[in-house]
C-alpha cells in the first residue's frame, strides 16, 4: 500500500520518487470530516439559535429596498399608463392589452435595473461597497484561522489552470501569511489524456511554489452532482480543519491582499457565512471578450454598488471569487435533488444561488464587497461559446422555480431566483412583443375593419395607434436602458486610474458607443438563442455539463453559417413583414433585424483575435487591468505564455516514458474497491481489452474513454498495460 492507502502498481523500476517528489509533500492532508446533512427544501430551517436578523446588516436596509424597488413600480405604472394610451386610447382589444401587458413585465424588469444603478452611483459617489471592517489598503490584518483555496477543474487546460493558481499563490506568500492557507485542486476530469497531464502539471506546481505540504490533488472517478458534488466532498472530508474555503473558478486570480482582507473580515465576523467579491473580467484578446471586459469593467461595478446597496445581509453568490465559513455551508447548504425528471429535475445545475439563499434562510449573512479590488476571472471568446454556457446556466435557473416554494427562504433571495429566471424568460417575451406588435401593424395595414359595428353611431371605432406617443415612449424606454451607462461614464470621469486605464475621457466615450452598437446589433442574436435555449428546456431537453472553451479561436466559416442560418432567415422574414407594412415600421425595426440580418458575418468578426487586438491598438474598449496590470495579472500572463496551451500527450505514453509520473500516478490512485460496491462495467471493459491486446498501440487503440480512465484508475490496469510491449 502506498501512503495515502491506495495499492502500489508493480512493473518497470520507477526510479528515486524523491526527483520529482518535493520534501513535505503529500497528496492529502490528514482527514477532518464534517458533516454536511441535506435537508428537504419543505422542511422549516434550522437556526442554531441564531436570529433573523444578522447584526451585519445595514442601517435603514427597508428604506433602501422601498426606494429601489418601490422606485421600478412606481416607474412602471407610469409607463404602463402611458403604453396603454399608445395601443388602447380610443378602443381596448385583445392585440392591445397583449402588448401592454407584456411592455409591462418588461419594462419592471429595465425599471429595477435603472433604480438599482441609480443606488449604485450614489455608493460609489459616497465611496461605500465595503463593510464587515474591511479596507482596501493600509497594513494587512494578521490571521489565526485555516483557510482552504479550492481550485475545481473540469476537462481544463491543466497548464491554464496552474498558470493562474501559481500566480494567487506567489501573490498569497508575498503577504508573508501563506501559512494560513491550503490549496485544494479538486478534479471531476474524465478525460484520461487531460487526468495524466494535471498530474504532472500538478507536481510542477508542487515545485515551483514549494507549497508541496500546503498543495493538494484529488480527482473523482464518478462526478456525482458536478461541481456542488465535487465541494460538498471536500467539505466532508476535509472541512472541519478548515474555518474558511475560497471557492475559485478554472479561469479565477486573486491577489493575495484581497484574499487576507476577506479572511479578516470573516473573523471578524461571526455571523456571516459568506462574502462575495466582484469578479473583474480580463484577458480578453477577442472583440466579444474585449467587449465584455470593458462592460465589466465600467458598466460593472456600477450594477453592483447598487444591488449591494439594497441586497445588504441577503446578497447572493455567484459560484468563485468568494470566502464562504465551512461551517455555515456543511450545516446549511447540502444540495437536495428536485423531483421529477430532467431537466428540471435531478441535481441543481446552478447551485450557488441556492447555497446562498440556504446559508441565509439559516440566519448566515451573505455579503457582497464590489469596492475590493483585486479578483479576477476571464470571458469566453465568443458569442457561441457563452451561448454554450448559457443553455446550461439557463437551465439551472428555470430549475429554480422548484427551489421559490422553500420553507423559510428570505424573500430577496426569492427574488435572487427569480431575477435568475427572468434573465432568461425575458428573452421570449421580447420576441413576442416584436412579433405581436408586427402582427397588430400588418392587422392594420391589409385587414379592413367595420368601423361602425351592428351599432349605430356618429363616429366610427378606427383602429388607433398613436404614433407621437409612440415615440415618446420608445425615447423614455431608450433612455431607461442606457442611463446607467451614463452614470457609469460619469463616474468614470470622477475616477482619475479608471478613467487613463480606459484612454482618457475622449477614447472611453467612444468605447462606450462602440460596445452599444456592436452589443445592441448582437442583442436580437443573443435574444434568439436564449428563447431556443427556453423552449428547448421546456420540451424536456438536458443540458448536460460540457468543459468551457477559453481560448480565442475563430470557428469556421461554414459552422458559422450553420448555427446562425436561422437568424438571418428570421432576420429577412422580419424585415420584410416591416417593409410591407410602412417605412417608418421598417426603420424602427431596423436595429433588430440589421442585427439578425448580419448574425453570420457579426459573430465571426466579434470571435476574432485579430479584430479584437485592432481595436487595442486604436485604444479602444481598454480597461486599467490592461494598460496598467496589478502584478497578480503580470504574473498571471506571464505563467499562462509558459504553461497554457500545449498539446495534452498521451495518457499511457506518458505514464510509461516517465517513471517518476507513474510514481506519482499510482500515489493518487484513489484506495482499492471494496466487496460490495457497484460493479464499474467500463473497468471490466477495459481490462479485458488490455488482457487481450497484443501490444500498447492495440490496447490504447482499443480503449475508449471510459474505459481508459477506469483501467488508469486500476492497479491491476497499470500492471497490464506495463507489461504489453
């Protein structure tokens, strides 16, 4: 047996562990179970004789949440009246009320978007997102608790993980309190190729940081649950020598500072069960990341400063970048399945909105602090590939409406789940709007209506749509959407860094424009693909759970055309009903179906480098992260030119070309099966392919993925494969 209970292969002479293996190093620390029960979500929580109430909670936070929530009804009534003039002044109809009814849900959802900004600016003006005693300078407070970094992977680029783990590390020790910290890197990989090479990318970190005491490896054979799977067997495990975890992201930096100050605050604390930072998007080298940073960058904290402002002790959490108390996680947020099937049904895909509103509903505060700087997270390269992540993010929050009902969830992290839905259900009810008001304009224009009726009056019923109204409503909808934008631009000319990091006055303005219009003509697209996203969902459709693709790369011309045909098509379709209708109609429509119109040719030069790096150069969309990076960043970049991007070898190959890995392969082997556990039909698959095969390149050949990865998980499959020639 080797050290930590897993059985040792025979085979070749694998050398002096010790060249590869750093003094100290273990691959797990010593087990410190916690227990972490799953309660029914129709059980009444448990409070522990805590209050309702946390004492962390801001002052007036009922004033706060009446101005901006009561601010979008009060707002929303009043466009509601004035809509209902546009379509119903002089007769009601079924067209009519439709359309206002929908304007309505709509326009509450822009309405708290505007009030939530509004609260924002004046934060940041008062210089507040802070809290709980943190500071974002002057000396570091000391710590004496245990805190554990956990670094989930999925199928990643092992090279691009360590990269930025290596950075928060070196980052963490410049505080010269690393000694509070451990990390954990938690692999649900499955495939094998991708399993061997973290292993060695692993190690290499090992030595690089001479962390090897303090730096821990485990990877699941069966993914159970996923990602809340993958933290909750930490937890289990591990979680009672630990009073804190820093759950991080595959693509996460932090710097070391930041990490410290949360820590204090969490010690300072103890009635919060959760701080949530804000996540600043980097990196970008494509049009569409670039866009989405500079949004991030400018229009983000902005969002954030306001819903902190309201959200106060309720907030939410957003799955990385945040300290979460492992005591208040294991006690409270053990993840129940939903009934029935999939895909609402089964394990919670977005789970960290629902640990979250666990935490609280057991009278843990949740925080956010958008005025720390210093954590950071990259965006995928391209519209396609954040729709890929979105079909799956949509699917977990229509999941939610299981999860509303509660027992004693608080009411805003009700509402937390519902604004989750509504992201994403919004996306049809646009689409219906457009068309029923297309609809109700073609009525109009080729339907001729009996003016008089059976009745007998002076004046006749004529269909009526004011078009002065009209207008004015379109302006004041318009102008409800872009003022945080405003807001945002302000604050940036109040912020001397942000506003050089950015270009300058001149350079950030244009900046802005550039990301509405591109990002208002890719708006329709995004609409399109959320609503296929809900109505495929609704036909009982699963996700899945597919690694993220991060890297910049251009798709294809003809794949392009495949996947955005049906936009441009819809597009034309659009346009033509318009035309046919009037001018004006066709104008007004214009930036919607423009949008469709180009989808193929927008997309492909919005997921193009070269693009991207063009508009760089003419000092557009440019963020401070950029132009003045934090040595965190630097150092990032630099370990990611190094480590990321190389071609992943062969599992088997490189198992048997280097001894010293096959050591440490077999080392993290997870311990022997036991009588009595489930029978794994892929590891019997596999060793009775290995046993038959005359040689390595017939086995490997012969193996599929599944089988692979159990036969390299086996002691007895390693012995064979070592002796095939």
């Amino acid at each position: 047996m080797d050290a930590v209970g897993g059985p040792a292969a025979s085979g070749p002479p694998v050398g002096d562990p010790a060249t590869l293996l750093p003094q100290g190093w273990s691959a797990l620390p010593p087990p410190a179970p916690l227990d972490m029960p799953v309660h029914p979500l129709a059980d009444a929580p448990d409070l522990h004789g805590r209050g309702p109430v946390p004492s962390t909670q801001w002052r007036l936070i009922t004033l706060r949440r009446l101005l901006v929530i009561g601010g979008a009804l009060v707002m929303t009534g009043m466009a509601g009246y004035e809509m209902d003039l546009v379509f119903n002044a002089v007769q009601r109809s079924v067209a009519g009320m439709v359309m206002l009814v929908l304007f309505v849900v709509l326009f509450l959802w822009i309405a708290l978007a505007f009030t939530s900004a509004i609260a924002g600016f004046g934060s940041m003006l008062a210089h507040g997102g802070l809290g709980l005693g943190i500071t974002r300078t002057g000396p570091l407070p000391r710590l004496s608790s245990r805190t554990a970094l956990l670094m989930p992977t999925y199928n990643e680029d092992p090279g691009r993980v360590m990269a930025g783990l290596r950075a928060t590390i070196d980052s963490l020790t410049a505080t010269l309190q690393e000694r509070a910290f451990d990390v954990f890197i938690l692999s649900d990989t499955t495939d094998p190729d991708i399993w061997v090479a973290e292993e060695a990318a692993y190690m290499a970190l090992c030595r690089a940081t001479g962390w090897g005491g303090r730096l821990f490896y485990r990877r699941r054979a069966v993914n159970t649950d996923r990602k809340a799977g993958n933290i909750a067997q930490w937890v289990r495990a591990y979680g009672a020598a630990y009073q804190h975890m820093i759950t991080l992201d595959a693509d996460s930096v932090m710097a070391g500072d930041v990490i410290v100050r949360l820590t204090a605050a969490m010690e300072r604390n103890p009635g919060v069960g959760l701080i949530q930072s804000l996540p600043v998007i980097v990196n970008g080298s494509t049009l569409f990341a670039r866009m989405q940073q500079f949004a991030g960058r400018v229009y983000g904290p902005l969002i954030a400063h306001g819903i902190a402002w309201w959200h106060g002790s309720e907030g939410n959490y957003w799955g990385h970048n945040a300290i979460i108390r492992t005591r208040a996680f294991a006690e409270q947020a053990g993840m129940p399945h939903l009934s029935g099937r999939k895909p609402f049904g089964g394990a919670i895909m977005s789970h960290d909105f629902v640990e979250a509103a666990l935490m609280r509903r057991g009278g843990w505060a949740i925080h956010m602090v958008p005025a720390l700087s210093g954590s950071y997270e990259e965006s995928p390269p391209s519209l396609t590939d954040i729709a890929i992540r979105d079909r799956r993010w949509c699917q977990g929050n229509l999941q939610h409406a299981k999860v509303i009902p509660a027992n004693g969830l608080h009411w805003v992290s009700r509402m937390h789940m519902l604004m989750g839905i509504g992201s994403y259900v919004t996306s049809p009810l646009w689409l219906i709007f457009l068309l029923v008001g297309i609809v109700v304009s073609l009525q109009s224009r080729f339907y001729k209506p009996e003016y008089f009726g059976d009745t007998k009056l002076l004046y006749p019923h004529w269909p009526h749509v004011d078009p002065v109204q009209a207008e004015y409503m379109f302006l004041g909808t318009m102008f409800v959407l872009l003022a945080p934008k405003m807001l945002a631009y302000i604050v940036l000319l109040l912020d001397g860094p942000l506003r050089r990091g950015c270009g300058g006055a001149m350079a950030a303005a244009a900046s802005i424009v550039v990301e509405t219009v591109v990002g208002g003509l890719m708006a329709p697209i995004a609409m399109l693909i959320q609503t296929s996203g809900v109505i495929s969902i609704l036909m009982g459709r699963d996700s899945g759970w597919n690694a993220q693709r991060r890297d910049a790369g251009s798709l294809q011309l003809m794949q392009n055309v495949r996947l955005y045909m049906v936009h441009t098509i819809m597009g034309i379709a659009l346009a033509a009903a318009a035309w046919s209708v009037s001018l004006p109609l066709f104008l007004w429509m214009l930036p919607v179906t423009l949008g469709l119109v180009c989808a193929i040719p927008l997309t492909a030069l919005t997921g193009s480098t070269a693009v991207g790096q063009a508009f760089r150069r003419a000092h557009l969309l440019l963020i401070p992260e950029e132009t003045a990076p934090p040595p965190v960043l630097k150092e990032a970049v630099s370990y990611m030119r190094q480590m990321a991007g190389h071609p992943v070898p062969e599992a088997i190959a490189a198992l048997r070309a280097r001894a010293e890995l096959l050591r440490v392969h077999e080392i993290l082997l997870p311990p022997p099966r036991h009588r009595g556990d489930p029978i794994n039909p892929a590891l019997l698959v596999g060793l009775l392919k290995v046993r038959e095969a005359p040689d390595l390149a017939t086995a490997v050949g012969e193996l599929n993925r599944a089988e692979k990865s159990a036969v390299l998980g086996n002691a007895e499959g390693l012995r064979l494969l070592a002796r095939l020639p």
